[in-house]
C-alpha cells in the first residue's frame, strides 16, 4: 500500500470519545471531568488501560502527567503528540479528548499497518489544563516547561480549600519521574478550533501558527458592608457601583482594540453574599486575550485606568492583581509546514488561523518545536455541554495529525 | 419608691449581651449565628436558661419560636415584646440580641422590685428573622401572621440545599404548639436603629412611627456560555454585558427616587464560574425599599425596564422574579404615645422615625397592636462586624422599654 493512501479507524476513535465522555457526563450531554476528581481518575484508567492494549508503557511524572511510548527502531528522540483528558465544570466531549484520543488513534493505525517508525513515539496526557478548579490553566505543562514550581503548584488550593498535591496523590497520580527532561523532536496537538472561523469557511482542518497571548487577573472591590434599609445610597461605599462602573469601561476599551482583542468575566461573587446587606467586597476575574504583546499591554492599562475611575467616583478601593501572564505564541514554520502537507496529503482544504484558546502546546513550545492542528467546531461552541465536532470532522483531523507525526518520526520498514 | 424612679440593671443588660454575642463570636468582633445553624441552638439554650433563671415559663411552636411567659396578676391578654437571635453571615453582637436580652431584662428589673403586673409579659424569639440562610426574612412571624404556610416554609432550602424543616428538627427546636394565636393586648420591639440619623442628631433613643416597605427581587440574566478565546466579542451573548446596564440604570432610577430609596444587590454569582468560560448565566438578588408603595411600583416598573433594555441592547435574556412583598406599615397611635410618655419618663429626648429595615414587628402588627424603639447605633453601621451601640444606650433603650411594657402591663401591687 502507497504510505500516502494510510487512514485511521474513524469510527474507533469515535466510539473511544463517546466511550470516555461517560466519564462525568452531565445530563445536557456535556462532560464535567474536573482536573484530580475521581472522574479524572476514571478518565485515566480507561486512557491507560487502552495504550497498554496498544502495546504501549505508561510512565507517571510528579505532576500526573501520563506518558505512553510506542518503541521506535532507534532509541530517541521521540515525536510527542499530547493534549489533555480534564474538562471544565460544564465542559464538553472534545476539548482535549479528541487530542488524547487521536494520538492514540495515530499509534493503533500504525499497529494495524504494521509499520515501526525510526523514531519512537509518546502520546502526552497533561494535567490539568484547564485551569478551572485550580488556577492557572495549562498547569503541568507549565511545570514541565520549567514556568511554575512543583512545589508552589502543590500549595495551590480549590474554592474548597483542597490542595493540588493533596488531591493528586489521593487519586493515586503523584507519579516517581521527574517532571521535564524528556527527548522530544517535534510535537503536534490536534483540538477542537472553539472558534467559529473553520465552520465559516466550511474547513475541516485548519493549520495553526500560533497562540494569542493571555493575561489572568483578579479584581477586588471594597467598600462597606451596610444593611441594605436604613444606610441612605449617598453614605454607601457599595462595591457594586464600582463594579458596574469598571465594567462598562473595560468593555468600551475592549471594543476600541478591535476584533482579536477578547475580555472575558468568568467568575463574580459579592461578599458576604446576604439578600439585605451591602455587600463588603465584590470580586471578579478578567481573561483578557490577543496575538500582540503591545494591544496586551495597552488593554491591561485601560483596565487598571477604569479601576482607578470607578474607585474614585464610587468611593471605593479597588485591587486589580494579575496572576498569570502568557505571552503570544508563533510556531515554527517546519512543523507548521508538516501539517500543511499532512492535509494536502489527505485531500483537505485549509486555512492558517490563531490559537485565541491557550493550550498545553504554548508551553510545550518552550522546549521542543510544536505546532497545532484544528478541528472545526459547531457554531464555535465550547467550554459548553452543547460543544461538538462531527464524526468526520475528529476522523480529518487524526488523518492529518498522522502524516504530520509520520513525516518527522520516519518509517523504518 | 416612685414606680417612675424604677430602672434596669443596665451592667446585668450588657453582661448578657456580651455573654451571647461569644456564641458564633467571629475574629472580626462580629457575630455569625445563622438561623437553625449550631450556635443558634446554643444561642437558644442559653437564652432558655436565663428565662427560667427568671422563673419564667418557656415554650417553642412548631416553627421553633420561642415564648417565655411571666405570669400577671389576670390570666390574660399579654404584653408582648420579641426580637430574634440569628444573625447575618457576618453580623454585629446587637441586631435581634439586644430586643431579646432587653425584654429579659425588664423581667429581672420586675422580679428585683417585687412588681406583679395586672397582664402577663411574654417575651419571642422568632426564628428566622434575618433570611440570610433561608429566603425570605421575617420568616416565622410571617408564619405566626398568617403570611406563609409551615409547610411551605419547612421546604424551603439553602443554598447547599438543606430543607429548613430539617434543619428546625436537627437542632431540636421543632416544637409542639400551633403556630399563631396568642392572647397579646400589645407588642413592643427594642431595635438597634441600623441607621445614622440618631447618631447624627445625639439622641440615645428613637420612637418608631412605621416601617419602610421591601420588595426582593431575583434576577437571572441568561446569555451563552462559550469559551474565553476564540470567540469574537460581538458574536457573544454575555450576561455580564446585560449586567453592568442593568445596574447602571438601577442606580439612576434609584436616585431619581430621592433620599428615602434604597437599591441593594447583596448577591451576585457568575454560572458556572470559570475564569476562561463566558458565564452562561449571571443570579443576582434587588432589595429595594421605600416608606410609600407608589414610589415603591415606580421603581419596580424602572427595574423591569432595565432589565429589558439591557437584554435587547446586549441580546441576552432577563428574568425578574419579585419573590416578596412587604408593604409599608404605620403602628397604632396609642402605643407610639406609650414609647414616647417612657421616654419622658425617664428624661431622654428623642424622635420620631421610619424604620428602613424590616422587623418582626412588621408581621406582629397584623395580629396585635404594636410599635418598636429604637437605640442609636455607630455610624450606622448593621449586619457587619463592626455593628456598636453603647452600654450606655442599650441600657436607655430597655429603660423604655421598661416603662412601655409597664403602662401597657399595669401594676397589680
């Protein structure tokens, strides 16, 4: 058979993501795997168990991270393909997944054909990437990549109170290797675009440069905790009159950078939260994004700026603290020209786009040449139960990923 | 002695009051005893145990309030005087505590002088006043009142989603007598003014005229949940968009209203709460009030606009569900001129007031007459830690009381 005419099982790795999407489904048909929950635990036993049927070792790192290795003919480097197998609270089926499960759709394809590579090939479960039950995102990646220390990631704690090592060693991942260090020679991540762009142009497959850089904040307002009858509006320090204040100015400055700039308020809480009392604090988080470090900057001044406003004519303090800060990506042109050529080989239209989501492959970037394929998302719906790629979509998208993975890990046979 | 001469044991008072306010002490200095919580059982029995210390009887309905009965020299009508025991999440040592403790302790200052009353004196502890834990507020007098159903109450759920009538039989307050119908002639309530306005004008004690009308309001904001970076700004349906108007024309319709209007939003929660997720849907609660229900419809017809405005604007959808209803209340002449001739009495100047929260005394005025006294409270701080009257006016303000109660009560000896 012409290498060239090599396909995946589609309808295997199909049945594999609705087989792990039991894994916490959520009865709107979405997924809530929160990273170090026992269904994350669940999540990767069924992971494990599969690459151990593909002929694979599983390795653990102190991190959780889950390394499966199919040999090549010499003994390294080894062309890695890794995502993630955690979900947000009310996430979906493929965010992650799809990466995870395609590699190991790469690996039974290759079984299946009889083909030994010359170099080896590792498929990458990260912890944690989604950053939504411990902050921030893209955690052990991060850890792998030498920006954030085992130890403080360790300290972390949930809404609960529940700390990051705690909680992995009592879902039995705190692992024996070493986080880091590894040899690699390329890396690919196939996900899901959560953007609108590729079903727009009726794209499969999109080819991916790079990532938009990421600023997390929080925000902090302060003023006085009143009972909510006899205090006259004029003699309040309501918190949330700075709060509806800075928010329209963030958004209005948001819109000013035009449309790669994105301002995202995830989380708001009034503190103590009580009917008839003026709250003493309200707190809020702000994700802002875009694909130039300059607009980045300019748009955390704005805010900071909107802050300082709305503190002074409400009467109130407010604290804007950034805690994680991810600058743009750009990928290397000889990987993303691998999978230009993977989907030229598979007879697929597609286009160059930007990562506006984070990914594990940002930090991944750091220390081995990575790129990213993209899937076409439904209405660019994601971080939601109502989330979906089709069938063909996941099928197109492990196609590429494998001639990608091919081209730099070499046939021996 | 000249009955006119007669006072409460004002150290005994604030002793008492202290003594409790140890129950749910927080590090701040406050309070939190949340109704059907631990510490308000212990709060209970210690309240109990001074009662009988007293020599009083002591009884619990089946909403839990409590009735403590000094017998008068005729079996009957009572002369009432009530407040309540719980407290907000993070409330003062004074709210509810001082009414309570204060009726106990005119009882005393009774029992020292050897003064049997023509009427008997019943002094409640209604459950549930605050509605921190369990919406809405004045829960139990509203029972006693007529307002609510047991039934519907016992269902009633907090936000960890424990039944009320649950939590009343766990702590063991479930009791045996029907809820209403007491034999009372009057009701007088001891309150801490929660305001600034008999600080701002150095009087120790206030009489109460009336009561402000409340109406709650819960408001749902419903857009779509996606995630933080690949979608475009103007392709989101953000509930926090619909938010920030949403307030913002609250607000300016609240001061339109002048200075007896007040907006409160004392809760506000982002679903589900992801930093890197747009909400899918924003909860937040309207405490509004105003001494006239005309102004009080204006304003609510000015809510409902916004609401509307900030959805069509925002394209997002907006729900306001008014779930109470609180008219405003004017107590009878007589026992106003009674509080007022107490006042006299013992040589305070004072004046007249409308209360801006509500009370128990709003439900009480439905089944007997009844009026309240205020005490002066610090910057007219309430349900906050920082919460302060003075040894100095609680002992005024049982004083009042005393005297009150005693011309309704008459003396028999």
């Amino acid at each position: 058979m012409d290498r060239k005419n090599l396909r995946v099982n589609g309808e295997r790795l199909w049945s594999r993501l609705m087989e792990l999407a039991q894994i916490g489904a959520t009865p709107k048909g979405g997924v809530c795997r929160l990273t170090l929950s026992d269904e994350d635990r669940l999540g990767r036993e069924l992971f494990a168990r599969w690459c151990r049927e593909a002929g694979m070792t599983v390795e653990v790192d102190a991190m959780g991270n889950m390394f499966a290795r199919r040999p090549g003919r010499k003994s390294g480097p080894a062309v890695m393909s890794g995502s993630h197998l955690d979900s947000q609270p009310t996430g979906g089926k493929f965010d992650g997944a799809l990466g995870v499960l395609a590699a190991l759709e790469v690996v039974d394809t290759l079984n299946d054909a009889g083909i030994e590579t010359e170099y080896p090939i590792e498929i990458v479960n990260w912890t944690n990437e989604e950053g939504a039950r411990f902050a921030p995102a893209m955690m052990s990646s991060g850890v792998y990549a030498g920006v954030f220390k085992t130890e403080d990631i360790y300290a972390t704690t949930d809404h609960k109170g529940c700390r990051f090592g705690d909680e992995l060693e009592r879902i039995g991942y705190k692992g024996d290797l070493p986080v880091g260090g590894r040899d690699w020679k390329a890396s690919f991540e196939l996900h899901i675009e959560q953007g609108p762009i590729l079903e727009a142009e009726n794209l499969p497959v999109g080819v991916v440069t790079g990532v938009q850089g990421i600023r997390w904040f929080t925000v902090t307002i302060t003023g006085d905790e009143v009972h909510a009858g006899p205090t006259p509006m004029d003699k309040r320090r309501d918190p949330v009159r700075g709060l509806h204040q800075m928010l329209a100015l963030c958004y209005e400055a948001t819109a000013a950078e035009g449309e790669w700039a994105r301002f995202t308020v995830g989380e708001i809480n009034a503190l103590p939260g009580s009917r008839n009392t003026v709250p003493g604090s309200v707190r809020f988080t702000i994700d802002l994004r875009h694909p130039e470090d300059a607009a980045l900057d300019r748009l955390e001044n704005a805010y900071r700026a909107a802050a300082e406003d709305a503190a002074r004519v409400h009467n109130v303090d407010i604290v804007v603290d950034r805690i994680w800060n991810s600058p743009p990506v750009a990928f290397p042109e000889e990987l993303i020209a691998s999978v230009a050529n993977a989907a030229e080989t598979c007879g697929f239209k597609t286009r160059r786009l930007v990562s506006g989501a984070g990914h594990d492959s940002v930090y991944v970037s750091r220390v081995c040449p990575t790129t990213m394929i993209f899937v076409t998302s439904k209405d660019g719906i994601s971080h939601n139960e109502a989330e979906y790629s089709s069938p063909e979509a996941c099928e197109a998208g492990a196609n590429v990923l494998l001639h990608a993975m091919l081209e730099q890990a070499g046939v021996a046979n």
